[in-house]
C-alpha cells in the first residue's frame, strides 16, 4: 500500500530519473531511504555510467534497487557485479528507518508486512497488531557497516 510519503516525487532522487526505463515510475520507499537510494545510485552510475533503472521499492523488508547494467549488451560478469553492488545498499537498508532515516530493525508491524523501522515511527505505524507492537524479527537486523 503505498502512502503518500512514498509516492511523493523527491528532489533528492531526481538523478536517477534519467536512467529510468520507464519515466513516469514513482519510487517506492519511504523519505528514510532516500539518501541511501541516493548514495546507492551514486555508486551504480560510477560503474556502469549507461545503467537502466526499472525499479526502487521496499521488498521483504530490504531495499529493491532493480536494474541492468546497460539498456544494451550485458554479460554475467556485469551482472554478477551490479548485484554485488546494490547488495551493499540492500544490506545497509536492513538498519535504516525507512520513514525517518534513523537506526531501524525489521519488524512486523502488521499481518504479513515486513518493514525497518525505528521504535518512534514503528509506534505510528496504523493497523499494527498490538500484540507484535514494537516486535523485531529475529536474525534480520544488519549494521550498516
């Protein structure tokens, strides 16, 4: 369900729009991970300068930064170190807010929604079970090192 925190045209990731496949694609995460999209795209583009961006969005709880090294000819090897690059940022996403950008964990703040969040903005979330308020899943959370 997306909110209109996450669909909400940023300033911040503007850069990136000109890799995108297709243009009128609103990114998907929260304002907490907009620097870490940011930095992540810094880092794609200082690789493979021609990438094509199909998606940025929140799966499983994890940063999804979608792409291909290149609209055109691709190899495995080109693959292989794209994927090792977003990874990076994917791991750091396991420790960041995704709302505020402060240090989060993964909780299951509602039925079958996994989100990292801090304990102020886990308590705002709406619809979370009161049971599980405030419960980290285990074994999920990364520091961002």
């Amino acid at each position: 369900m997306a909110t209109e925190e996450t669909t909400t045209r940023p300033d911040v990731l503007e850069p990136l729009r000109s890799h995108l496949r297709d243009p009128s694609y609103e990114f998907e995460v929260g304002a907490g991970w907009w620097p870490l999209v940011l930095q992540c795209h810094l880092a794609v583009v200082a690789e493979f300068p021609g990438y094509e961006l199909l998606a940025v969005k929140q799966k499983l709880g994890s940063l999804a930064f979608q792409a291909s090294p290149s609209p055109a000819a691709r190899t495995s090897a080109e693959f292989a170190r794209l994927a090792e690059v977003i990874g990076i940022f994917a791991r750091r996403s396991a420790s960041v807010c995704e709302r505020c950008g402060g240090v989060g964990m993964l909780r299951r703040s509602r039925p079958r929604i996994m989100l990292v969040l801090c304990h102020a903005c886990e308590s705002l979330v709406p619809g979370r079970r009161r049971a599980a308020a405030g419960a980290a899943v285990p074994g999920r959370a990364v520091s961002s090192g």
